[in-house]
C-alpha cells in the first residue's frame, strides 16, 4: 500500500540464499508526488541490523530511485524490512511506506557420490 | 531291505534378516567380522576391511623396481564443494586375511561444487620399490572425510574400491618355472 507521498514499489533481493552469501538489496521508491521531494530510505534486517542507513535522495514526480545495500545471510531465514521517509516542509522527517520480503537460507545439498571405482591404472 | 536315515537336526531358527550392526564370529575359524548396518568388514590385524570391495582387474601392467605407477580413482558427485578429502591409495597382497598393505598414499583433494553429476578424479604415483614382492599384485583406493564431511573414518570408509591382480612384478626376484630335462640324446 503506497504512502501519501513516496511509494516503495519493489524490493528487489533473491528468495533464496546459502548461509554466508553477500545478499544485495535494492529498494525502489517512487514520487506520487507533483513536485521534487527528498526521499529517504532505511533497510533493516529482522527488525535488527541497520543495512541501509537513512540514504536520501531528490526524486523527481512519477519518478523511482533505487537504494542499494546488502547484508551477510546468516545461517536461518531472514525478512528484509524496508521504510521509506520523506522531508516534510518543517525539516522532518516523515515515515510513509514500507515493504517486507522475506530471503530463506538455502539448504545446503547432500554430498553424493556414486560409482566411485579405481578409474586407471597404468605406468607411468 | 530298505534302511531308514534318521538325521537329528536340533534345534532350527529362521535366520535373522536384515543383521544387526555389531561383531559377529566365524565359530569355525574364530575370525571376526563387524557389521556397520551397510557394509560388512573382516577383523585381521587391527584393521576393519570392507568385505566385497575387491574386483576382478579389467587388465594387468607389468611393474619392475625402478617403475612408477599412477592409480587414478574416480567417481560421479553432486553437493556442495568439500575441500580435504583425504584418501588412501594401497598396493599390496590380497588374501584369506584381507589387504596387506605395502606401499601407501596418502593425498587429499578437493573436489568442486555442483548441482548436477559431475566426474571426479584424483591420481597418486607409486614408485616400485626395489624389494617388491612378486605378490604385491593389488591395488585399492579408499576416501573418508573433508569439510564438510562426506562421512566414514580411515577404518570404516565412505567409498572403497580395489582391484585383486592388477599388476605383474617382473625382476624383483630370481623366478625359475617349469624347471625339468628338456631333452635327452644320444650325441
């Protein structure tokens, strides 16, 4: 659901990714707005860990900037919580939308060898 | 006259099927035999060895001291990367007692990630020693552990493969066959 003024249209990240693995976050945030407003973004990890850290950008009417971050998968599954600010006309900062995805920590697979066997032997 | 057979024979029990893991004994020849609920193993030596390991050689290379022999193992895999695997290349005398080794390798390796089979080989090089033996005709590959562990222990390995006279050891010993009198004449 799109707040007042900025819409968080996406938050681009795998579903799916093995414990340790760097995941990279973008969270796209559009003007609904009919002029040039400051934007700021925060993505936050679990409720826990700050991995986009209030970066702010002018954002033209009907246009969407994206914010980059990314954080180390931890070895259970994660949800990525995105918020979107504006600054209002008083030099606050106002929260307006926001948008969870979830990232699952990929099983690791199964070693499995079969027909292992003596390939050659020669001379050498 | 017919004569009738009278057979006593005591007590009969169905067999247990599927064993359970544990030591079992021969009561003829005492040997001793362990059973892991997979694989069974022979006792001899202070070593468990896997039973049905050993294979028919699909050929014979010939060997003198001085010689070097590469044995390459292989295998298809699938899963995450493992680094470490250690292995244990053997060459030896197989018999009633199992393997004896006489030379040994002991490398490991890596092998790489993947989700799909993939073909895996590893090599060890044996020089042949210059006290070989004649009877040193088999050879046998086993690979254990690794990060992360692909499971088994140098005694009760993941993998194990060998073949039974493999090789032909020429000139490590004064060998006469088939001595008689050729022939004998009148000159």
């Amino acid at each position: 659901m799109a707040g007042t003024y900025t819409e968080i249209v996406e938050v681009q990240a795998p579903d799916e990714a093995a414990a340790g693995d760097t995941v990279n976050v973008a969270v796209g945030i559009a003007n609904r707005w009919s002029s040039a407003i400051h934007i700021y973004c925060v993505g936050v990890l679990d409720s826990e860990s700050r991995f986009i850290n209030w970066q702010d950008a002018w954002v033209n009417p009907g246009e969407t900037h994206y914010f980059n971050g990314s954080f180390v998968m931890p070895g259970s599954d994660v949800t990525i919580n995105a918020y979107s600010y504006f600054e209002g006309s008083d030099g606050y900062l106002y929260l307006d939308d926001s948008k969870t995805k979830a990232v699952r920590v990929a099983t690791a697979p199964t070693p499995s060898i079969t027909n292992f066997r003596i390939a050659d032997y020669a001379k050498a | 006259m017919v004569k009738t057979l009278t057979l006593n024979l005591g007590t009969v029990r169905a067999m247990q099927t599927p064993y359970q893991p544990g030591w079992y004994v021969n009561p003829s020849t005492g040997q001793r035999y362990y059973y892991d609920g997979k694989q069974w193993y022979i006792y001899a030596a202070g070593l468990l060895t896997a039973l049905g390991y050993m294979n028919p050689a699909p050929k014979q290379v010939t060997l003198s001291p001085g010689d070097r022999l590469q044995v390459t193992l292989g295998f298809q895999y699938t899963g995450p990367a493992i680094s470490q695997v250690l292995s244990r290349y053997a060459v030896g005398v197989y018999g009633a007692l199992g393997f004896s080794e006489m030379l040994v390798g002991t490398p490991t390796f890596n092998v790489p990630a993947s989700n799909t089979p993939i073909a895996v080989t590893n090599s060890y090089v044996f020089t042949i020693p210059t006290g070989v033996g004649s009877n040193w005709t088999s050879i046998y590959v086993k690979i254990w552990g690794g990060t992360p562990d692909i499971g088994g222990s140098e005694q009760s390995p993941a993998q194990i493969f060998g073949y039974q006279d493999a090789l032909i050891i020429v000139g490590a010993q004064v060998n006469i066959t088939n001595f008689t009198i050729a022939d004998f004449v009148k000159v």
